[in-house]
C-alpha cells in the first residue's frame, strides 16, 4: 500500500507542514520506502518532484519540505512497491494532458487484472503498475465518453465517481485526481479529510515533533484543504471518508460528493 | 532567444558540468532569465526540475547543480520569453506520452502564426507558447501518420526532420527532442554539439570558473555526447551544425544524420 496526501486552496499555500510529516513515513515511522512524488500546480502549469529513493532520505524531498512553494492544488504519494518494480516510471503521481490542462493522479491500493479488464486504447502506460493503467483507462473513457468536448464539473466528477466504482472492483482503489482547478478524491476504504478556516489554530503532526500555528501562517479568508490516506495531526479533527465516497474539492471546499454503492469484488 | 542543452550517454552520466555553465546565462553571463527546465531520463522514466525563476537564482538550479543524477539521456532549457507570459506553464522542456513513452521537447526560436498555420486536433497546448503548439502538432502529425504503430527510429526521426523543416518556415526553430532512447537535434541557426569519448581530457567552462578533469569522472568505455546552443567549453573543439541540419543520436554516438533544405519563411 501507500500514502496519499493532497491539497486543494482558495490561495496559494505552501504544503511544507503536511509534507514534513507525511515525508517521515517514507522509510522512518512508515514502510513506504519505494519512492515518491509530488506535483504542484500554479495556474495552468504544474510541476512534480520525484525519487525512487526512500522519501526520509532523499535531498529532493529535504528542498521540497523547506522550499515553501505556494501552490492552490497539490497532490503527493509515497510508495510501498506491489505492482511493478522500483523505478522513477513506477513513481506516482503521473500526469497527462487532456483538455489543454495538466491532469494529475495517485492511487493508493492495489488492483487484479487490469489489462485484461480495463483495456485501454488511446492512452499507454509507460511504467508496468497497475496504477498508471488505471489512470489510462480513466482518461480513454473520458475520451470516448465527452470527445474533445470537456463537460461541466459535476458531469465531468460524477463520470469519473462511477469510473472509480468499476476499478475498485478490481481490488482496492482510494485515489486523488486533479487538472489544478478541481480536486476529486474517491474513498475504497481509506481517505480522510480537513478543511482549515479561521478561526485558525495549531496543529500538531504525528509523525514528526512539529507543531504550526495557523494564525501566523495565513489570513482571516484563507480556506485550504488537505486530503490524507490517514490523519497526520493528532489535535484536529479529520473526517474519516466511507467506502464508495467521493468528494469534488475546489477552492479548498467540498463543492460536490456522492455516495457511490460499491460493487463486490471480481 | 533561449538556451537549449541537451545529452545522450552510453551509461548514466550526470550532467552538473555543463549545467553549472548554462545556468549562469539565467541572469548572470546571459540574459535568460524568464525561468528554466530539465529532464532526466532514468530507463523509461523521467523526471523534471523547472522554475519561472532565473536559475542564477533557483534553489532548485542549485540542487540540480549539485545533486549528480545519473541520466543516459538529459534535455534543458532556459528561456528569454518572447511568445506567452513567464509562467510555469509556459517554461520548457514540455513532456507528452506517445508510443508508452515519455517524449520531451525545447525550442530555441521565435514562430509566427503557428495556430493558423499548425492547427492541432489531438494534442492541445496548455500554456500560451508558441513552441508548445509546435510541440502538440508534431505529435499530433505523429499520430495522423503512424497511429499506434512505432515506426523504425530511422523512419520516425527522418519524417520529424521534414516536420521540423515545415515549423522553420513560420520562423526559427532549434529543436531538442528525445524519448529517452533517442535524441534528435534539428538545427535552424544555432546548435553545436560534442562528442566526449576516451582518451578523456579537461575541460574548462566558458560562463563559471570551472574547471573538470574527465579521467577522474569516466571510464574508458563511455561515450557521452553534449548538445547546446552555443559551446559550453572553450577549451574544446565543438561541431557547429550546419541550418536545416539534424542528428539523430543513441547512446551517446550519432547514429544518423541529414541536411534538409530550408524553406523560405513564409
């Protein structure tokens, strides 16, 4: 398995705090030591950090969790290996074009038999996981579902929530997916979520002895989300997803979600 | 204008050298300083380093600077923007999939008219530069000509020449393009490339006080070839490509070349 971690702002924000912790499982309190990876978005454009290396002890994650790049969408994974190697291709998130915007994806968990269930046509791997097929197969159906048509928002999410619903029947699939202006994340059994506003407070990490104070940190109409497979402060109060939910974020709040029912395993 | 560097190597090399010297001209030696990109290639996978910032002063140029990632294939840029703003999305190399394979691209040159001129269907642009759109219609032409079937290097690479001699007409265009394995250069006005190849010698940088010592960095067997828009090197005798000429290179050697005839700009 994995650990997923991501972002979603109504203004720039630097993600260091959350990273610093989440960084730690990547070899010292967690086993996720087969790489990993984080894609920022400023605007339009996005940019992603990646190693193979354990994240604990990589100097690309040491500049990234003291170089506060502010960000209004990020998405992060460190990796414990199941489907393919160790490998920078391996390396999530992966990122494609579709739409004239940069569509970014992680997956945390594991899936049976997508080449054989989930075909895909348009759009190839380059590594061997069953996460990067996955997320092919997602965009061919959008392909042959909307063409070079891009829908609505709702329309766009509420396709993809069913599209999740049809993967996770395949093993387990708790994912986060985002073109920098939306952030969707789509709960198997393991996601959990928070929104910061004012008032702001502290926040305590588990996995590292850092305490922040939100209130030197941000202004009065700073609202910014954070998506985590699990919690990473112990002071706060996260929501704790259901099998089968999904949220649409944007702006750092929840601006759609759905109940999908899940279908029993193939 | 910008500055284009690029690399194709027998074993994984790094490329910190030559890296040092181009950043300078990020805002330093040269005058491009409207941000900076690189891609690594590591087998199959890919990874990119890229600011909007000068690299002469990127915290990110000085970790690539002095973090040795070992690449058999490296491609980088550093820009002086004429054609759209100075933004991430907006800064090279820009990577697309094709063929399960990341292909990378950088322009140095200045295209007029290339939306009327190169329309694209299938691959569409997200930042507002020029040389992205060039980008997205070569692989869109790519697609239209071949499908999903790769064609032999030989056969692909002479078609991207005549491609490349059509994007010149609109204007300028040195081009660096790789897939990992191959590494094609076109060039319009500007390119120079060397080969560095046992017995190794020193090499002395034109744009820092820098001076290496090949022997202690290689063995006897490597070959590493070194693309950039002007010579990095002023104690080394670089080849000055001729205009419309391009190289094909593998592994470090040049394994095909050709001479097109240019077109008059239209």
């Amino acid at each position: 398995m994995c650990e997923l971690l991501a972002m979603s702002a109504n203004v720039p924000t630097d993600i260091c705090f959350s990273f610093s912790g989440l960084m730690q499982r990547g070899g010292n309190t967690g086993p996720h030591k087969d790489g990993w990876g984080i894609t920022f978005y400023e605007g339009k454009g996005c940019r992603s950090f990646k190693d193979p290396l354990p994240s604990s002890q990589s100097p690309i994650a040491e500049l990234v969790t003291n170089y506060p790049i502010k960000s209004e969408a990020v998405i992060c994974h460190i990796r414990q290996a199941n489907s393919g190697g160790i490998s920078l291709e391996n390396t999530h998130p992966f990122t494609r074009q579709m739409w004239g915007r940069n569509w970014t994806y992680a997956h945390n968990g594991q899936l049976k038999n997508v080449q054989g269930e989930l075909p895909v046509q348009l759009h190839f791997p380059v590594g061997a996981t069953d996460s990067e097929h996955a997320f092919c197969w997602i965009l061919d159906q959008l392909h042959f579902k909307f063409a070079d048509k891009e829908p609505t928002a709702t329309v766009l999410f509420t396709f993809i929530a069913k599209l999740s619903v049809k993967i996770n029947a395949l093993g387990v699939f708790n994912v986060n997916i985002t073109n920098g202006q939306y952030l969707f994340a789509y709960c198997a059994n393991n996601l959990h979520w928070i929104t910061r506003r004012a008032p702001f407070g502290k926040a305590r990490l588990i996995d590292a002895e850092v305490v922040i104070n939100f209130t030197e940190e941000t202004t009065e109409s700073d609202v910014v989300t954070v998506i985590a497979t699990q919690p990473l402060t112990n002071n706060e109060s996260w929501h704790k997803m259901t099998k089968g939910q999904w949220h649409l974020f944007c702006l750092g709040e929840s601006i759609a979600s759905g109940q999908e029912v899940l279908m029993a395993e193939s």
